[in-house]
C-alpha cells in the first residue's frame, strides 16, 4: 500500500476539479486586540485547533436562514416547510462532504465529543473498544470496555500493535483512531487500519475533527464504519457537529435523548423510531447549526482542496522551519519532522512553562495559541518523557477549575495547565506569512530571555 492511500484522505486524481473558485474569507480577519502598552494590533489567530473562525459563506447561509426560521418536522406551516427542508438539504451535504455510502446515517450532535458518546451509546452489549494512548479523550473515555495501546513508534506499529488486539478479542469490536493528531497534526495511516479491523470483523471509527478542516475526507473509499467532526473547527461555530456511518447498530441502539421525535408512539411502552436520525434527534435540534455546518461543507467543496491543502503546506512549512531554528524550542512528534501532518504545531520552550508562553504571547504581541495536554493528557506526558498520571509530575498539575497564572481554567477540569504541557500553534484559512513571521519572532524573543 502506498503511502498515498496509506495517508491522503483521497486519491490525488481527485483534485481535477479543485480550484474552481477563490478561497473563501473569515470573519474577524481584521480584529485589533491590545497588547501591553496598551497599542492595538492585528490579532493573530493561530489556535484554528480549538475553534475555527467563521467563513463568511457561513454567516451569510445563518443570516438567509433566520427570516423563515422555524421549528423543523411536523410542522405544517410555510416556515417550519421551509425550515425542514433546509435541515435535511444540510444532512445530505454533510454525507456527500465525507463520501459516506448511500445509506449511511447522518447524525446532527453538539460536536465530536457528543456524537462519541452517541455511537457509544449504541454499541451491542459486550463490545470490546481498542483505543491508542495517542487519542483525545473524547476517544479514550465514553466505551464500556476498553483496551489501550500504547503510542506507536511507528505508522506500521499502529497497524501491527491494533491487529494484534483486535485477533486477541471476542465479540463485537470497535476500533477507535483519530485521522489527523489534535497534538501534532500527524495523519495516522486509517486505511490501513480500516482494512485490519475489517479482517477481524470489527468496525472502525475515525475522528475527523482534525483533518476535515484541511483535507478532503472520502468514508467509502477509505471503507470506514464511522466518522464523527465537529462544526466549531470546520468554520461553523454554532454548536453542531455530526456522526455518519453504518445504520444497523445506530438503529438498534438506545435513543440518545428519549422524547419528542424519537419515537413512533407512545402507548404504554414507547415504539422507537427505526432511522436511526430521528431515534437519536429527539427534541427540536440544532437547526441553524446544522445549516451552518452544511454551507461550511460547501464552500470547502466549491473552492477545491488543491488551493487550499497548498497554502496550509506552504505556511506551516514556514512555521516548523521557524520553530527548528529557534535555540531551546522543541517541536513535539510522535513518528518524525517529516511525517505527513496538517497545519498544526506543538513545541515546548526551555526555561519557559507553556502558560507563560502563551500568556506573553497574547500580551506582548497580540498571538493567540493554545496551552496545556490538549485534552490528550497520556499522549502529551509521552511526548514530553513524562510519567503515566500518578508520577512526580502530578504534583504540579493545577487542578480542575484552577490556573497556576491566576487565569480561569477551561471547563473541562485539566485540559489547559500542569507541569506536562505544551504550546501549540494552528493554522488555517486566514493565517498569513506576517502571523506566522511574528510568532518566531516572539519565540525567538522569548527564548533568548
């Protein structure tokens, strides 16, 4: 198997029709942010990892909806007519964005996390999950019974270490892998895996949060079971995201949310819904998120990958040449500087905890990064040499809620500061060479302190 099918989301004669219109634009591309001293300077945003900014294709799809915005389904009024098709117009631009086979579900959820959890939810009883170490903990942490692999050395290692589990394992089985690192920007070889868990008749899972963003994702060709992404990093941050694949264990599973929409009848014991859409889509739903998500999908299809996929390569080539350059700073990798990554960059600065990387960065200079594990604690502490949760660094690990700098913690209790932690820096649609240039120039500026 090539390294290109290994790799690539899709074979490279499918950029012929790439290019057909200009790359879209972002909002906020002109935002000031002040600095100490109290100037105002062009924000650099270079934290597209944790959020994108919203294209404005997007913004525009949002506002055309809201004059007739209505509830969706059942609704026998013009506006709720126009509303619900709209929302299953969205639904079918989602599955033709990932390639999903004909008669795959498409799920709307809050985000990758919670369309996780959804599939979760639905596994047959006594599905064994095998999850690398590697994963965000949206992967590691929803299944029921889990086994855990340790960080690969190696993309061939990935695939010998998740054969051997799942030839070790009875029953249902589900193997979990991310498509693109959310710590190092990697591409981790989905093909290759999709095919071992097939051989062992298990399913396959893959995170695309990270990779759909930057690169054009094909489910059939790639024959995966599942995808699940989320909108806040694909340019639509209005709270949706969506799980697509195989309808069978979807369909079977127990609703997600138990209400309105997700059952037939209710007389005495309720008659569920068979689609697995409406069983898992009680409740009215995100609607305008979903219409978001659906123009985001667009205006990456309609300006082509070819465009874009050359930018991003051209900027965080110029990012982690940058970062090599630079005395005391250390790129984190887990398979090597010229591993197949997208535009994502983690480091480390000597002398220097990440927080106050960060901190001086959005203070002095107007960057915006993120800090911390990244919601991926194991992957991060074997990154940086660290020991397993209980070793000498736990001490130093700030708790949930609480910041060593004096500033409030993310929700999510851990995932932002402690002793074993990162910088990262991410790119996408509206970075430029002037953001890139001026985050070396801080760090160069920071490591020589």
């Amino acid at each position: 198997m090539s390294t290109l099918t290994i790799f690539n989301s899709v074979p490279a004669e499918a950029s012929v029709e790439d290019g057909r219109r200009p790359i879209p634009a972002v909002l906020g591309a002109d935002l000031e942010v002040p600095v100490r001293g109290g100037r105002l300077v062009g924000y650099a945003n270079l934290d597209y990892a944790a959020s994108a900014p919203c294209l404005e294709p997007v913004n525009a799809a949002v506002a055309a909806a809201l004059p007739a915005y209505s509830s969706v389904h059942r609704g026998a009024g013009y506006a709720s007519q126009l509303t619900t098709t709209r929302y299953e117009q969205a639904r079918h631009t989602v599955r033709a964005f990932v390639g999903a086979r004909p008669d795959d579900a498409v799920i709307f959820a809050r985000n990758t996390t919670d369309a996780t959890n959804l599939l979760a939810s639905c596994l047959p009883a006594g599905t064994t999950t095998v999850v690398f170490d590697t994963e965000h903990h949206a992967s590691l942490l929803p299944w029921p019974h889990t086994v855990r692999l340790a960080p690969p050395a190696f993309p061939g290692e990935a695939v010998r270490a998740a054969d051997e589990a799942l030839a070790a394992t009875d029953g249902p089985k589900l193997l979990v892998v991310t498509a693109a690192s959310n710590v190092t920007g990697e591409l981790w070889p989905i093909a290759a895996l999709a095919h071992v868990a097939h051989r062992h008749g298990a399913r396959i899972l893959v995170d695309a949060a990270q990779l759909v963003p930057h690169r054009r994702l094909n489910l059939t060709a790639l024959d995966l079971d599942y995808v699940v992404f989320s909108g806040h990093k694909l340019y639509a941050p209005f709270g949706a995201g969506a799980l697509i694949g195989r309808r069978d264990w979807l369909a079977a599973g127990e609703p997600y949310l138990k209400g309105g929409g997700a059952v037939r009848s209710v007389d005495g014991e309720p008659e569920w819904h068979d689609d697995p859409e409406p069983r898992h889509e009680a409740g009215t739903p995100n609607v305008l998120g979903a219409i978001a998500l659906a123009a985001a999908c667009d205006a990456l299809s309609a300006t082509g990958w070819t465009a874009l996929v050359r930018e991003e390569e051209r900027l965080i080539a110029r990012l982690r040449s940058g970062l090599a350059s630079i005395e005391g700073v250390r790129e984190l990798s887990l398979w090597g500087p010229d591993h197949p990554r997208v535009g994502i960059a983690s480091f480390t600065v000597d002398g220097h905890s990440a927080r106050e990387v960060a901190e001086a960065l959005s203070d002095d200079y107007g960057i915006g990064v993120r800090d911390g594990k990244f919601c991926a604690h194991p992957f991060v502490r074997h990154l940086l040499g660290r020991p397993e949760r209980g070793g000498s660094d736990e001490a130093g690990d700030a708790g949930a809620g609480e910041s060593r700098s004096g500033r409030g913690q993310e929700p999510g209790g851990g995932c932002q500061d402690g002793a074993a932690a990162a910088v990262r820096a991410s790119i996408g649609i509206g970075s430029t060479e002037e953001h890139v240039d001026r985050l070396i120039g801080a760090l160069r500026d920071l490591a020589g302190r």
